[in-house]
C-alpha cells in the first residue's frame, strides 16, 4: 500500500486467497459489495447438493445444520451477478468464518474439538467402554449460524475497504509466489531485493497443514495434496522428512551443485549445531526426549534455514536489511537459543548482525517441560541482519 515493490512466497492455499482478495483493493465497487451485502441480509438458506470437501482430519468439524448452510451461503455467490473481485472477496469471507461456525479451535500444533462434536462424543464412548476417564471437556461456547458470522464479517470488511481505498493510488508490484521458498529462490537472479521481511515456521512442532485443514480442505486440497503441502513446509513438525535429496536435484538442475554443497556444510562445520544435535541424542538415550521425530525436526529445521538464508544473501543487494522474527524453543529440558544460531549461521554466509530485540513473549514453557525440568523463559526474538 506504500507502493514498494515487495514480492512474497507462501505455500498455503488460504495465503494466496488472502493475497488475492487484499491486492484488489483499489477495484472493489463499493455499491457492488453493499447491494450483495443487503441481499444477503434477505437470503434464507436451504437444502443444497454441495457438501464439504472433508479430509479425515475435518470430518465432524461442523454440526449438521451449520455444514448445510455453509455449503448454501458458499454456492450463494454463484447465483448473482457478480465480479470476480467480489466473488474472490466473497470466498475469503466463507473461509475466514470456518473455523467460528466449527466445533474446532486453532490451537498450536493442532485443532482443538469442542465436546459437542460427533468425533469427541465416539471417542469419549470408546474410552468410557474401555473403562478410561473421558477427555477434559473443551466448549468454545456459543456457535454463531452461519450467516450471522458471515454477515458480521462482511460487515467489517466493508468498512475497511471503504477506509482503505480512501486516497489509495496502487503504485509499484508486488506479488505473491506460490510455491516453496526453498524451492524457487534459486532460480531468482541475485542482488535484486533492497530488503527481507520474514517470519518462517519457527522449530516448535506447528503445523499449518493441521490448523488451516479446514481452510484447506473448503478451498479443495485433498488428502494427497495436504500431505505433499506438510512436506513442503520448512521442517518444523515431527513428520517432516529431509528435503536434501529434493534440493540437491534443484541445485543440480540450476547448475549450482556446488552451492547446494556449500551450504549443507554450514551445517556439519557449525560447531553449535553439533553441540545442540549431540546434547538432544544423549536426552534422547536418557529417556528425556518422547518422540525421536524431534532431532529429525530440528537438523531439517537448521538445513533449511541454512538453504533460506544463504539465498536470502546472494538475493539481497548491498546494505540490504534482513529482519527475521523466531522463537526460542526446549526440548527434553535442552533450550534451543534459534536467534543467536539463526545468527551465527547468517554471519556465517556474509551478513552483519545488527541486533536481535527481545519481544515480550505471551507463550510459556510447555506444562510437560516445566513440570519435568523447571521452567525457563524462552526468547521469542526478531533478528536484524545486513549485507555489507
Ligand atoms: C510463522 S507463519 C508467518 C505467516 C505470515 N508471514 C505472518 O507473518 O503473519 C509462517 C508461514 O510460512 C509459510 N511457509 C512454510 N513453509 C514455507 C515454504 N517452504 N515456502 C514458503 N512459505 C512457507 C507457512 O505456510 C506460514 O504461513
């Protein structure tokens, strides 16, 4: 909106809906948004053909008459004349009620299931016919119907467009890449980017994949593609395996075997990644550790970055500025510090580090890590880096 040039990369179906709905800003016609906004207001919501497209983890995540009418408002749109911006915006509005009209609540690393839900209440029958306790009750409260969510979402948007596209002029380009960081920055040419703003996956076991699928599944990914999604990530869930294999064939491809070698040894000569990659095996052998998936989680999430950052530096021009924001994070008792390494390795590619500042941090240790190895409090960090 200040009209610098800015190109972004994102993996995430619900991104690039965002990304769309936001970059037509200036075009809306407001009289356009109003008028479907009253006749909405009048629409009574009806049986419908459509259903969800549900993938294993969603199923349950929406009552009967919620999904219905979900489904009716969703195919609403395409029954008036509309643009395509508004048909675009219309979307985002449907996906950004899902999770308020659905028993589910993003909670970190997964979905939250309110008691209500037809998967809690079986699991809570086969647990009592085990003769185990049933699970602590989660009730998110009361459920908006869905068009009251949509209509006080619409409602709010409308607003903001009003007050955004007031003395708007669109200026410059800017974009969103769809696709892998890791996988399309090499093919960019280097010393373009006056500046990198990123905040990436940190290294603490969220999965976007499992937060968003609701998102995800509405917008038609299905289970094959979830998966290849959750592999896409930066290594930062359990389940993620090495991308090497994948960025060796890229490096090799572009002509830059050398480079993809280059920068897997930042990793094997960087002696405070070793040191942190020997202290979690031996708190692993302890028992400390309870999923080994944590070491392959935490070397992948260092060889990425490692990937990330050395072609953030060949990317960025001269006196380039990086601002890079990441959590610290404790595994087995043993704490990660990722800004000052995250550090380390951009110095180590050529960047200066100006300063790390310290955010205050809202999220505490896990209640396992505390109550097994006291508690500490971990750095949630934003890091300042230049080219020289
Ligand atoms: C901590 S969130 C930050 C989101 C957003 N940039 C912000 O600041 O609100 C990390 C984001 O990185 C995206 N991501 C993960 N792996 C990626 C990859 N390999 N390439 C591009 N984006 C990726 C995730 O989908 C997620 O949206």
């Amino acid at each position: 909106m200040l009209g610098i040039n800015a190109l972004g990369f994102e993996i995430l179906p619900i991104c690039h809906l965002i990304w769309e709905a936001k970059s037509h800003i200036e075009s809306y016609h407001i009289e356009e948004l109003v008028d479907i906004f009253e006749r909405l207001s009048e629409v009574e919501s009806s049986k419908t053909e459509f259903i969800f497209p549900h993938i294993t983890i969603t199923k349950d995540a929406f009552s009967e008459d919620i999904e219905s009418d979900l489904m009716f408002f969703s195919n609403w749109i395409n029954t008036q004349q509309v643009s395509k911006e508004t048909k675009a915006l219309y979307q985002l509005l449907i996906v950004s009620i899902l999770e308020e009209v659905s028993y589910t609540r993003k909670d970190g690393q997964y979905l939250r299931w309110d008691y209500r839900s037809e998967k809690i209440r079986r699991k809570n029958q086969s647990r009592i016919s085990k003769d185990k306790i049933p699970l602590k009750p989660f009730n998110k409260g009361e459920i908006p119907t869905v068009k009251e969510a949509l209509l006080r979402t619409f409602r709010k948007v409308l607003l903001d467009i009003k007050s955004l596209q007031f003395g708007l002029e669109k200026k410059g380009f800017q974009d969103v890449i769809n696709g892998s960081i890791l996988e399309n920055l090499p093919r960019y040419e280097s010393n373009q980017f006056s500046g990198v703003i990123t905040s990436p996956p940190y290294c603490n076991r969220y999965d976007y994949t499992r937060t968003y699928a609701l998102e995800i599944a509405y917008l038609g990914a299905d289970e094959l593609e979830i998966r290849k999604l959750r592999q896409s990530q930066l290594c930062c869930t359990v389940e993620n395996r090495s991308k090497l294999s994948k960025l060796e064939k890229i490096y090799r491809d572009i002509d830059r075997f050398d480079d993809f070698q280059k920068n897997c040894k930042i990793i094997t000569e960087n002696t405070t990644f070793q040191e942190i990659n020997s202290a979690l095996k031996i708190r692993q052998k302890r028992g400390e550790i309870n999923n080994p998936g944590i070491l392959t989680m935490v070397e992948g999430y260092f060889y990425d970055l490692a990937f990330l950052l050395a072609e953030m530096f060949r990317t960025c021009k001269k006196s380039a500025y990086v601002a890079f924001v990441n959590d610290n994070v404790r595994y087995g008792g043993e704490i990660i510090p990722v800004d000052t390494l995250c550090t380390e390795i951009a110095e180590t590619l050529g960047f200066i580090p100006e300063k790390i500042y310290i955010l205050p941090q809202r999220k505490g240790n896990s209640s396992q890590q505390m109550g097994r190895f006291g508690k500490e409090s971990l750095r949630k960090s934003i890091m300042i880096w230049r080219k020289p």
